[in-house]
C-alpha cells in the first residue's frame, strides 16, 4: 500500500519512544505493527491487551479527541463492545498530532461476500443501530456524515467525472440522482457511527462482537449508519437489517445514496494507493447497480 503525500511515516522504533517516554509503565512491551486497511490511522499492538492507533495525515487529526470524549459516553448503552480509552498521546518533536491507546479488542473482519452468519449478524446489526439511535442526542455533536445527502453531490460529480472509463458511470449517476430525489430526513437528530463498514466491524463466531473507530460518530440524519446493508450484508440478508430498525422508503434510499457515495468518492483516490479500499468500493458499487438496475 503506497502513502499519500500527505501522509506522516511512522514505524515501530517510533512508538516504542513515544510509548517509553510518554506511558513508561507499558515501556517494553511486546510492539508491532498491525496490517490494515484503513485510511486514518497507523495501528500497533501493545502487549497482548493494548493497541496504540496514531492519525496517518491531518485530516484525521481531530478524530483522536472526539472520540476520547464521546466514546465513553455511548459505549455503556451499545450492545456490542467497544474499545476502551486507556491513554492519549501528546505531539512532541518526533510526532506531531496527539494519538491514543486501547484496550485491544479481539475478533476479526467480516469479509463481504464471504459471511458466515449472514442473517444473524444483519440482526445483530440492526440491535447495534437501534440502540445507538435510542441514546439521548439532545447535547450530542454534529455527524461528519450526518449532513443531507445532497452536501456529497459535488464530490460525487467530481469523483464520477474522474472514473470515467472505470466504472459504468452513466448507470452511477442514475443511482445517485434516484437516491438525491428521496425526501431528506425529518424526525430529530439521532446517534450514528457513521463508518460501518467491514473494516470497523468485529465478528466472533459470525456474530458481531464489537464496533471500532468511533471518529465519525455525531447526531443528523441516521440513515447512514445502514450502509452495511451494501457495505457488508449479502443481498438476501439486506431485508433483514432494514425490517428490524423499521426503515421506510425515503431512509433506505438515503442510506443506499450513502454507501454509493462513500465507494464512488473513496475509488479514484484510493484506486491505485489502497487496493483493499478500492476492491471494496467496486463491490460496493457492483451490489447497488444490481440492485437498481
């Protein structure tokens, strides 16, 4: 996987000094770095409980404290585990955004496409959502992704305009331009994660065992935590999730316009830099062509 430019280079010599000097307690610990897809943060295991996640570019900067404030807050109420804040990190010479450690969680993945409880874990993510929707949002904090739908038309415009010869585009714009006409959300500001998608997803047994990366986590409109319907689920389990929070047509369309969003905006950037990210966003757009064709 090939760094963006903007993207800060940070090895296991590196942390072990940020975690000698700052947490001196777990200095010596066995260190190393994780494998990962993700886009945000650079990710090392700590011992055999702890992981240290530290912000790769600047963009995911202020994800560290939002979520060391809120997390706390909503993880008592959710019904699967979520990690749990041990420490954070203070910039210095040799790195310059704060950073975070946690208690690790274990499980793995789900891999779309491959699920092995596909039915139960659609259950066990609609009890996820209806929980986190049910949590008082009356002081809760904007959602990165909680805005109206129409706020991604310009970079989805632009993303398209830059797919071109890669991706059925004509059938994209179709799609998104279905989902733009669906009535926007009109009930009070909800809870959402934001990001549920198989890289922030830990299953035990096929079963959703715990929810990471809380760094988009805010209140809006919550259609967009159903992205998993097409992010992660197979389409005959997708009923599944959108009977059980009770989802009307107007949500399931903004949610189904959130995930075509999130894989066509992702694709270009991340088509020759982050090839799992980008599989991912092709199978994304694969399963809603299908399905609005």
């Amino acid at each position: 996987m090939r760094m963006h430019e903007d993207e800060l280079a940070v090895d296991v010599p590196l942390v072990g000094r940020l975690i000698a000097e700052q947490f001196p307690r777990w200095a010596g610990l066995p260190l190393r770095r994780l494998e990962s897809s993700g886009t945000e943060n650079a990710m090392f295991r700590l011992g055999a409980d702890k992981v240290v996640r530290l912000p790769r570019h600047p963009r995911a900067v202020d994800a560290i404290a939002h979520e060391l404030r809120w997390l706390p807050r909503l993880a008592p109420a959710l019904p699967a585990a979520s990690p749990e804040p041990l420490g954070r990190g203070e910039p210095d010479d040799r790195f310059p955004w704060p950073w975070s450690v946690f208690g690790w969680l274990d499980g793995s993945n789900p891999v779309p496409g491959a699920l092995e409880k596909p039915v139960p874990l659609a259950e066990d993510l609609a009890a996820y959502v209806t929980a986190l929707r049910g949590i008082d949002a009356s002081e809760g904090p904007p959602g990165y992704r909680g805005v109206p739908l129409a706020a991604r038309d310009p970079f989805m415009r632009e993303a398209l305009a830059r797919l071109a010869g890669r991706v059925d585009t004509a059938a994209v714009t179709k799609a998104w331009e279905e989902a733009l006409r669906a009535p926007g959300h009109t009930g009070p500001p909800a809870w959402a994660h934001g990001d549920l998608m198989a890289g922030n997803l830990l299953v035990t047994g096929g079963r959703l065992s715990a929810v990471i990366d809380f760094g988009t986590v805010g209140v809006g409109d919550p259609a967009v935590d159903l992205i998993a319907a097409w992010c992660v689920l197979p389409a005959a389990a997708r009923d599944v999730l959108r009977d059980a929070v009770g989802a009307g047509e107007a949500e399931w369309a903004r949610a189904r316009g959130w995930a075509l969003s999130i894989a066509v905006i992702a694709l270009p950037y991340y088509w020759d830099t982050n090839p799992p990210v980008a599989e991912n966003s092709r199978h994304v757009i694969g399963e809603i062509l299908a399905e609005t064709a």
